[in-house]
C-alpha cells in the first residue's frame, strides 16, 4: 500500500511538473550560484513573469539588465521542454562557443540533480550538448554564418544578439526562419549595444507590433536584491555609459559622447601616434602606412557641402586587419578632391573607392566615373541599402547598375547604422585608429536630441567616413561572398589589376581571392567591382 501511494505521489508530481515549469523550476530545479554554491533555483517574482511570458508567447525579445540569471531561466525552461515533449530540438547561438557552451552546461547541471523518476536517461552528453533518450536535445554553437542553417529548430536561444557581428546575425536569423515558420519558439536576449544594429532594429520593430515578437525590459530596478547603492557602485567600476548600458536597458542614454570617454581614452592611450609623412594641401594628408602590394585597402571619403565651416576627408584602411593607416581632412574643392581620391585610391593599390554620394558628393564621384576609376563602390538601391540579403534575396544581380547607384548613400536608415558598426568595432577594439585628429572629432561627437552629431562649433567628418568603412568593410564583403560566382563567370575577358575585397579567403600571397581561370594555376587578385 505503501509503495503505491508513492506511486501514486510521483505521478502526481510529475504532471504537475508537466503543466507548470515555473513550478518544476522551484523545486527540483539546482543551479550554482556565484556567492552561495549549490542552491534550489527559487525564482524572483520578475522571473516568475519573463517565464509565464515566455510560455504564453512562442517569440520573446527581451532587453535586459546584467547578472539578472535570464540564461539560466532559459537553461530552466530549456530542460522543461525537452523532459516533456519528445524531439524537441533547442539551438543556443552566441558570440562565442564559449558563451553558448554555459547555457548548456546550466542544463545539464540542473539535469544531473533532478530526482531519479524525473531523469529519462541520456544518449548524448558533452560539453556542448545533451541528447535524452526521447529524441530532445540541446546543442550549443557559436555565431557561425551557417548557424541554424539545416537545423530543424524548436527553441532558438539567442544570447547576447546585439554583440553578435552583424553580418553573422542577420544571416543566423535569415537562415533559422524557415524552421521557426513552422511552429518554433526563439528567444533573444541581450543587453543594449548602441542603436542600428540587429537586435535594436528587431526590439523597435517589436515594439511597433511590425515583426511578431513580444518585448520584455527587465531594467536592473526588477531584481529586489538591488538597490541606488549598488547601480551607484555600477557606475563607478564601469564608467557612466557602461552602466547605462549593462543596467538601464536604455539603447542611447549612455552619457553625452557617442562614444564611451573610457574607450575613448584607451583608444588615445593604445594607438594614437605621429604619422610618418604629412604631405599636401598644407600637410593636411597623414599617413601612418605606405602602400603595401600584398595588402587591400579601402578609400572611404566624406565630401563638404561646400561652407566654410566643412571639411571634405577620407581614411585609408587595411581591409584585413581593419586599421587605420591614412587620413586626410581639408577645405578643397569637389573637382580637386575627385581628382585626389583617384590618385590616392590607384596609389594604394587600385583600393575600393566609398564616396558617400549625398548631394555635392556627386560632384566628386562623376569626376571618378570620368576618369575611368574602375574600382568604385556602388550602393544598392532600396532595400539592399541596408540589407544585403534583401537586395540578393530578390535575385538582384550585384553586377547589374542598374539596380547599384554610385557611391555610398548616407540616408535615414543607413546612418543609425553605419554609427552603430563604427561603435561596436571599437567596443570589440576591432578596429586601429591611429589619428589624433580623427579621436578629437569623436570627443565631440555626442547625443543631441537622441540624435548621434558633432557638437556645436566641431565637425564629424572624420567620424562619419571611419564609421562608414567600418559598416562597408562588412557589407561589401557580404556581396562579394554572395557574388563571387558571378564574377568568376564574366572573368573572361577582364585584365588582372588590383587586388580584391578581402572576405577571410587566402591566396599565395596571404589575403585576398584567389580564382582558378581554369588552366589548374592559382591565378592572381583580381578587382572585385561592386
């Protein structure tokens, strides 16, 4: 008698623990916390909700506070899905294995501790995923392009989304839709990181009710443990931005500078020095690097409209390395300047040309045209402005003018993330900035009105053509990738002159395309065009 009404009590636990995770969660449930080891994962009130949210909605964005145990509430409701539905099939992606590998781990610790009539016993257990004996399973991996691609998805998990490099996101989400289309749940979860990139486009879409997601802010005020002491002691250890960023869940109210005064600070302290030469216009042309013939490089060039209180200037970059080793700011005229580009861009190593084509930019850009400057970048039109998978998903011919307009176009949309690339590259410290004067347009560059500019009585020239390398550099390569095999098959009759885009492939050489014409011979670089 005995042994049945044990029976009868297990059963009786485990369909509550079916219907109800955030029970499930509270009492068997072990996680490990930093400060008191081994505990039972009694949830806060607010994770109590972020759950019943999480539940009652198949996509949640959430914007989130740091340390508020959000991947471990996923790892929670993770371990609930797969317990209790057969083949279900949970991706965590983040910026690094690493990162998705401790989601996982969290599972399986929580697994290993749950009492023995609640284990279905495992087919599958390492460090980076737990495959039961129902068919469900969890797989970490890190923010690959071919992420999600192939995967039969029933629980995307995207940590930390908005510190994903952007090509990689946008591509992990093209690829994981057609899974989730089918009756998948995805869970993105950040905190901030500046405005237009993935995951704020996607969270203000999300608030305008235009993508099917529902918002979740979790601002560090939720945690009852928390108090002004410890967002005040925040502040101190991080700088004001920072904390605004990893505690407010606020994308732009992160001080008056764009850009973070501590970074910027060890921007000046890493990296700022003399240049070698300073050459023209009033030695108003530094350059850190000569041309080297077995590097790419990219001309990015911001034009004056033309008063007197703007500078036209452009920055040479190594594509590969993405650094800094020219710059050139001065009051010249719209012809002259077309003029110097050409020459400039041909002296290092017929390097991709990005004129930003606003206005009197056309001016410049129709002396390159004229000039027959055959490495000019083109802009797609509409959509691909801001998406390349757009552009090329409407079987857009990236060698077709036609739907390309010359130079770059700085618009409404483009802006928000061409600043937004150029933030996140020297977050990651990505990027190598070597001039002084560059680094004191970025001082005063600040928020006005929520909106990213130069303060009164300064400029942004600098700024905006580094910013606008940083978000090509990205793009470009993506085209290119995308386009590659158009190329070859119109390589016929081209001449072999400069050096390609850089995308991560390697020739003899060391950097660049390599293309086989066909006589089984590794030929030379040739001139991507977009």
């Amino acid at each position: 008698m005995a042994q049945q009404n044990i029976k009868q009590i297990i059963k009786q636990e485990y369909i509550k623990c079916a219907k109800d995770p955030i029970y499930f969660m509270k009492k068997y449930c072990m996680i490990q916390h930093p400060t008191r080891g081994r505990i039972t994962f009694n949830l806060y009130p607010f994770q109590e909700k972020t759950l019943t949210l999480l539940d009652k909605h198949d996509r949640n964005i959430i914007l989130k506070s740091r340390q508020l145990g959000i991947s471990t509430l996923a790892a929670g409701k993770s371990l609930h899905q797969m317990l209790f539905n057969r083949d279900t099939n949970v991706l965590v992606i983040a910026t690094k294995q690493d990162t998705a590998k401790n989601l996982v781990t969290k599972v399986k610790f929580m697994y290993d501790e749950l009492p023995s009539w609640l284990k279905i016993g495992f087919v599958e257990k390492n460090k980076l995923a737990l495959r039961l004996k129902n068919g469900s399973q969890i797989k970490a991996v890190s923010a690959a392009s071919d992420a999600g691609r192939s995967e039969a998805i029933s629980f995307l998990i995207v940590d930390e989304a908005a510190f994903i490099e952007e090509n990689r996101i946008e591509e992990i989400w093209a690829s994981s839709q057609q899974t989730l289309s089918t009756g998948g749940g995805a869970m993105v979860l950040s905190t901030p990181n500046g405005t237009g990139n993935f995951f704020h486009r996607m969270w203000t879409k999300a608030e305008e009710g235009l993508n099917g997601f529902t918002t979740i802010r979790l601002p560090w005020t939720v945690h009852p443990e928390r108090n002004q002491e410890w967002r005040d002691k925040q502040e101190d250890e991080l700088g004001v931005r920072m904390a605004a960023q990893e505690c407010d869940c606020d994308f732009t109210t992160s001080g008056n500078t764009v850009m973070d005064v501590e970074l910027l600070n060890y921007y000046d302290k890493t990296f700022i020095k003399d240049p070698v030469e300073k050459r023209g216009m009033g030695g108003n042309f530094h350059v850190w690097e000569y041309p080297d013939y077995s590097r790419n490089y990219m001309v990015i060039a911001d034009v004056a409209r033309g008063d007197s209180q703007d500078y036209s200037a452009f920055h040479i970059l190594d594509i590969e390395e993405c650094k800094q080793i020219a710059s050139f700011k001065a009051q010249i005229g719209t012809k002259e300047f077309g003029h110097m580009l050409v020459s400039i861009a041909t002296e290092y190593n017929n390097a991709l040309l990005v004129v930003e084509n606003a206005n009197i930019g056309w001016n410049t850009i129709q002396v390159i045209i004229d000039k027959g400057y055959a490495n000019l970048y083109y802009s797609p039109r509409g959509d691909g402005a801001t998406s390349a998978e757009a552009f090329l998903q409407k079987g857009y011919d990236v060698m077709d003018k036609s739907k390309m307009v010359p130079g770059f176009t700085m618009s409404l949309k483009t802006r928000p993330l061409v600043i937004g690339k150029l933030d996140a590259y020297m977050r990651e410290k990505s990027i190598i900035i070597q001039c002084k004067r560059t680094m004191e347009e970025l001082r005063t560059f600040i928020w006005k009105n929520g909106r990213p500019e130069a303060q009164l009585g300064y400029n942004d020239d600098l700024v905006m053509s580094l910013a606008t390398s940083c978000y090509v550099r990205d793009t470009a390569l993506k085209f290119a990738q995308q386009g590659i095999d158009i190329t070859k098959a119109a390589l016929g009759n081209w001449s072999r002159s400069a050096p390609a885009i850089y995308s991560g492939g390697t020739n003899k050489r060391g950097a660049g395309w390599s293309m086989d014409m066909g006589d089984g011979k590794e030929d030379e670089d040739l001139t991507w065009l977009l």
